[in-house]
C-alpha cells in the first residue's frame, strides 16, 4: 500500500472543505465564465469529482482516511434528519408508484445484466469470464450484485453464499466502486440535464415540482434571520437524535443475532448497524415534520443538512481511484457492460410509464449506490426529495440477499 503525500485526517479534511467552498463560491458567482460552466457542469458533481484525482493521483488517500466513516455515521443521518424535518409526507407518497416501478427496474437490471455480461464478453473472449473453484469470475460477480441491489451486508453474504476467493474478491469490490462511482458521477451530471431529459422522454414531472414548490412556499413563509440560539438548537436536534440512533442501533443488532439463525434476518441487512442507524434517522425525522420542529426549516434546518451532506459527497469522492481502471481494464470492461444493461432497462422502463428522470436516476442509485449515495443523488434535484432516496435505499436491503443470489444462479448457468 503506497503512503499518501498528506496522512493526517485534519489537513485532508481542510482541503475537502476548501474544494467545497472554491466549488460553491465559483457556482454562485456572476462572472460570465463560471457561469457559463456551471450550465455544463453541476456543481455537485465537481464535490465528488476532485477529491477523486486527489486520491488517484497519491495526494490524499481514500482508503486510509477515517473521514468516510465519520461522514457516513455521524454526519449522513443529522444530515438525513435536518433534511427530513421540514418534508411534506403526504406530498412525497403523492410521487405515486413510478418511484417503486423504477426501482424495480434497477433491479432486474442488475440481475439479467449480470448473466447477459458474461454470455456477450464469452464471444470474444471466453477465458475472462470463464473459470471453475472459488477464482471463476461469476463467484466473484455475485457480490457486486448483492452490493448493487442491496448493500455491504447483501455482499458480504454472496461471498460466504458462492465462496469467491480473497483475491477475487478484492479485485471485485474495486470494479465495484469504480463503475458504481462513475455511474454515479454520470448521474450527477443527468441531474441538470432533468428537465431535457424529461421532454425527450416526454414525462410528467409535475407531482416532483409540486413538492418542490410546496417545500419553496413553506421556506418562505417561516424564514427569519438565523440566531446562534436557532442553528445551535438545530444542530442540537440533529446531532442529539443521531446519537440516539447509534444508541437504539447498539441494542437492536445484538438482539437480531440472538434470534434463531434459521430465520435469516441477515439477508435482509436487518444485523447491519449502519441499515438500521439510517433507518432510525429517517424516521424521527419524519416524526419531527409533523410537529413545530418543522418551522426550523426557517432558520435554515435543511441549508445546513445540505452542507453535511455535501462533506459526505467529498468523503465518497475520495474512494474512487481513476488508476485501478487501468490495472484491471478487461474486468472494467464487464462491469461497463453490466451498468449499461442496468441502465438500458431503466431506459426503457421510463420510456414506457413516461417517468421523469429524477426517478429513473433515484430509483438507479438506491440500487447502485445505496443508503449513503442514493440520498446524495435525490438532493441534486432538491434537498426535500431526500428521502424518497432514502427509503428506496431502504427497500434495496430488503431484497439485495435474493436478487443478488438469483443473478449468481443465472451468471452460474451461463459462465462458459
């Protein structure tokens, strides 16, 4: 493991909160270059992109920070519950069922995509998906799906399932962060693109705007000027109710794996504390939005979720490294296939119940990317739509175990 030019955890973070600062400072200015480059580029996915290159190019170094962790745990779910205070949940179940068809969607994207990876990469070159015992890339493939549909747990459990080797498994997880990331990065930028993307597609954003607008209204007629008193109590809302759910968390996980083994609460990442640290979160954040905790959007509730999320963004970017494409290209090369696939069903799904794009990429990164991402994705196209994320993220634990062991079957059967 090659030593990063900076190792301590404080200088990374500044830097992350100077790109941070450069990225939005530059997006909100008037000058007619920055202007005219954010027409092109979200500001969003610059966040994610350049801690990227400073984690490829050896500066920074993702895997052996602990600032992912503490992004993930600590600032996702205040972040998740300042988000969701202010959310008008009866406008968000009038989405309707699009957001469920299209995360359906997702998944069987990834389930028929696995196999079809194979069968079309075996017809030019059949030794690199071929293979028998634990280093045949099938194995190795079905815990990028039970990662793809569900989460860390849905993959943990395809390696104990198909008993893919270490080394494998390795090489594995790297493809499956680097094409999930730049999937990601891709959808990012789709986020901009929504309203073209909807009129080709030809499909009604209309209930999505209606949540925007209500959420707009609601700010405007509870804001005030922020005092300290305000964002200190809403930081303390935020913090105090994410710690009570790594409390809960702490006593809920134990006593899922003292239950009886046989009825495999596992496979639904019900033992994952992180899965139930989100959960917790979402929904006393949703409690709160039917009490006066709601008029704290006012003071600027979810601004400053947006800016914890926005470290997280940061944190996730510096994960991905650009050289490992390079080292391990021809199974890049099957990944590319298999998210193509993934999203060419998604494609056509939308095309069909003329879903608007936001679904399509929500319904995706609840698949691809999880709790942490699929979040992220959702506030592109504004900070209330979070949660949609979120539970969808919600619904890929459930059924990550079973997918994910139905593609490994069918990758199984075609593998030459």
């Amino acid at each position: 493991m090659n030593q990063p030019l900076i190792t301590n955890d404080a200088v990374v973070l500044g830097i992350l909160m100077i790109i941070l600062a450069f990225v939005f400072k530059t997006a909100s200015s008037d000058q007619p270059f920055w202007k005219k480059f954010y027409t092109y580029v979200p500001s969003l996915l610059l966040c994610y992109f350049i801690p990227s290159i400073l984690n490829s190019t050896g500066i920074i170094s993702g895997e052996q920070s602990g600032l992912y962790k503490i992004a993930s745990r600590y600032l996702l779910p205040t972040s998740l519950i300042l988000l969701t205070l202010s959310i008008d949940f009866k406008a968000i179940m009038r989405l309707g069922p699009k957001a469920v068809i299209m995360f359906l969607a997702g998944t069987a994207g990834v389930i028929i995509g696995g196999p079809l990876a194979i069968i079309i990469v075996s017809f030019f070159a059949p030794d690199l998906v071929g293979g028998e015992g634990p280093d045949a890339v099938w194995r190795g493939m079905t815990t990028i799906a039970g990662s793809w549909i569900g989460g860390g747990a849905n993959q943990a459990a395809m390696l104990e399932v198909f008993g893919a080797s270490a080394a494998l498994f390795s090489i594995m997880a790297t493809v499956d962060v680097i094409v999930g990331n730049v999937w990601t990065a891709a959808l990012l930028y789709g986020s901009g693109r929504a309203a073209k993307i909807d009129k080709l597609f030809k499909a009604d954003s209309s209930a999505i705007e209606d949540v925007k607008k209500r959420i707009e209204s609601f700010q405007l007629s509870v804001m005030k000027m922020p005092k300290l008193a305000d964002t200190m109590l809403i930081f303390g809302i935020g913090f105090g109710l994410t710690g009570l759910s790594h409390y809960l968390s702490d006593f809920i996980v134990p006593f899922i794996k003292s239950l009886p083994t046989e009825w495999e609460l596992d496979r639904f990442s019900l033992d994952s504390a992180f899965f139930w640290i989100v959960v917790l979160a979402t929904t006393f954040g949703l409690m709160l939005s039917f009490t006066k905790a709601r008029n704290l959007e006012g003071v600027g509730a979810s601004r400053l979720g947006s800016a914890l999320l926005y470290v997280l963004v940061a944190t996730i970017g510096m994960q991905m490294d650009l050289k490992s494409i390079y080292y391990n290209i021809e199974l890049f090369m099957v990944g590319g296939i298999w998210i193509l696939i993934h999203v060419s069903i998604l494609l056509l799904t939308a095309k069909l119940i003329k879903a608007p794009f936001f679904f399509t990429a929500v319904g995706s990164m609840a698949n691809i990317g999880g709790a942490a991402s699929a979040p992220i994705v959702a506030s592109a196209f504004h900070p209330s739509l979070a949660p949609v994320g979120v539970l969808l993220a919600v619904l890929g634990y459930a059924l990550g175990t079973y997918g994910a062991w139905l593609c490994g079957i069918l990758m199984q059967g075609v593998a030459p």
